[in-house]
C-alpha cells in the first residue's frame, strides 16, 4: 500500500506539472512512476520514503537530482532523454532504471536536499506589495526575508518589470519580469527607496560557490528555460549589489532582527511560498513575536509584513497579504499565480 502510495505521489506531481507549464516534467514523474524499483539504493529509499511525500516534495528532490546530473555533463546519455530533445514518455521510462543506476550514490544524496527554487518571477508580484508599503508609510524599507534560499527575492528593485503597457525599474537590468495583469492595474506610483537587505534560511544557498549554483538551477523545470535564464541574470544582479544572508531558524531571526530594528525606516518582513512548510510551532513564534512589537511600533519605527502564501493550502492560487503597524489591519492586495506568471491585483 505504502508503495502504490508513492507512486500515486509522483502522477499527482506529473498533474502539477502539466497545470504549470512543464509538460518534461509531468512526462519524467510519470515515467519515475511506472519504472521505479528496489534494484538501486536511490530507488529503494524513495520506495520506502519514510515521511509525508507531498510535504517532502519527494518527486521534486529526485526530479533535481536527475536534473543536476544534465546540467553538470555528468551523464550525456541521461541528457539525451532532456530537452531541448523531444523523447516520448515510454522512450524517458527506458532510459531511467540504467540512469539511476550509474548515478545510484549522487541521487542519494540529492534526496536528502528539499527542494529550493528561488523563483525570481515571484519579485513581480511582490513589488506591488512593497510600493504600497513605501507610498503609504513614506519611509525606506529595511527589508528582511525568510526562506530566502539564495536571497534572490531580496534585490527585488533592481530588476525591470512591465505590467501591461506600465515599466517600473532599471531599463538596462538583465532581469526582465513581466507578470500578465488580471482585472484592475496594478498601482506602482510613489518613491521606494531600500537601505538594508537580510535574509535567512535553514539551508541558505551562497551562489558564490559552484554545487549550490547547480542545486539552484536542478530544481528548475528542464524545459522552462525562461526560468533559468532568470535566475541567471539574477545571480549576476547580486554580484554587485550588497546583501546578508544567514543560516538561522525563522522565528529566532525575526526575534534577533525586530530586536534591533531602528527609527526613520521601515521594518519589513516578508517570504514568499515557503510558510506552509514551516512547523506550527515556529510559525505562531513569528507571529508572536510581530504582533507584540506591532503592539509597540510607532509611526516613525513601523513595521509591515508582507506575504504571497496561499491562504488555505487547498487554494490554486497564492495571495499577496499585507499588515501594517501602528494598527496591526491586514489586507489581502492580491491573488497570484505561484510561480510568477500572473497577477490578479484586489
């Protein structure tokens, strides 16, 4: 039953992936689907996988895995079944069982990583959130993140992005994001001005060191090669703009960085498709911790969070929420698609 299970786990994420646009994908997971076995340690452990494989991303971690292989060179005849290669479902299902096989100990290991994305389309559907932040406190933003991954996200303004027929940011940026528009426009009047950039993460990827430049670029769609020229252009981007990221458990960072939060500027805290992954545990610790120095903020030391979560795991959709101190009101600005592509502005 445990197997069947898993199986099932992994034609659900083929379902995922076709609704996303990653049609290799959804071929590759239903081809793990139907070819794995117990002839290998890599498929033995996923078999037996011991924990929750939708919240484990179990699917993924080993999508990645078999992705970083072909974008290190590391096997040439695995990377004859990827694109830019058009190789039909049973011909991938072929291939994999003698793939897994000479890659046994390396796609192991990759199962022991979650995946980490960084999806820098996700800056387009933040940036609203920021504005309105910046347009209505009036002071610059001292922007924390959590879940930063490789912190990407974080430099956020110095990219170029349209909506419609409006362009907001550097014209000469290399990162190019243009998020389709549903219902009204999306307000981006008013100065937004940032003065520090932090991040934290229980896994932080330093792009200055090659593995963790690949694990970033494994966990993007093989076939999706706009995301990948992205986050190329981003990694370029934080080669010359100033950013901290640490490796810290999220409730002890917002605790440590409201602690020393100062006047003149504004607080922000904010994350992007990661909060339904933390534990219950840490997650009312960080609310805690806003709501009592909400509970002291002044108008010259505000704080604001801002969030692109789903509001109930069931939804197809994340939404862009925002709560500001003084006051501690919360506003659903937004809904928007997870990986970027959309924006649906309230």
């Amino acid at each position: 039953m445990k197997e069947a299970a898993i199986r099932e786990h992994f034609v659900h994420q083929a379902a995922a992936c076709d609704a996303l646009g990653s049609p290799f994908t959804a071929r590759l997971c239903r081809a793990l689907a139907a070819s794995l076995d117990r002839g290998t340690k890599t498929g033995a452990r996923v078999l037996d996988w011991p924990g929750h494989t939708r919240e484990d991303a179990l699917a993924l971690r080993l999508c990645g895995g078999l992705h970083a292989l072909v974008l290190s060179g590391a096997d040439g005849r695995l990377a004859a079944i990827y694109p830019p290669n058009d190789v039909d479902e049973a011909a991938i299902a072929a291939a994999l069982p003698e793939a897994i096989f000479r890659n046994d100990d390396r796609l192991l290991a990759a199962l022991a990583s979650a995946p980490q994305t960084n999806e820098i389309a996700r800056s387009g559907l933040l940036l609203p959130g920021f504005l309105t932040i910046a347009r209505e406190i009036g002071l610059p933003l001292a922007l924390h993140e959590i879940g930063s991954s490789a912190a990407l996200n974080l430099l956020f303004d110095r990219f170029h992005y349209r909506y419609g027929d409006v362009e907001w940011g550097d014209p000469a940026s290399p990162v190019r994001l243009a998020p389709d528009m549903r219902g009204k426009p999306v307000p981006l009047d008013g100065a937004l001005k940032v003065v520090s950039r932090n991040g934290s993460d229980i896994a932080p990827v330093d792009i200055g060191i090659d593995a963790d430049r690949l694990r970033l670029r494994s966990y993007i769609w093989a076939d999706q090669t706009a995301r990948l020229e992205r986050i190329d252009a981003a990694i370029s981007v934080a080669g010359t703009t100033p950013f901290s990221l640490e490796k810290a458990d999220a409730a002890d960072f917002v605790k440590a960085r409201l602690a020393s939060r100062r006047s003149g500027e504004t607080f922000v805290l904010f994350h992007s498709i990661m909060w339904q992954y933390m534990p219950d545990a840490t997650k009312a610790a960080i609310v805690a911790e806003l709501a009592a120095a909400g509970n002291a903020a002044t108008p010259d030391a505000p704080i604001a969070w801002l969030r692109m979560e789903p509001v109930s795991t069931a939804d197809k959709y994340a939404t862009l929420s925002l709560t500001l101190w003084p006051g501690g009101e919360t506003r659903h600005l937004a809904h928007c698609d997870y990986h970027g592509r959309w924006i649906a502005w309230n």
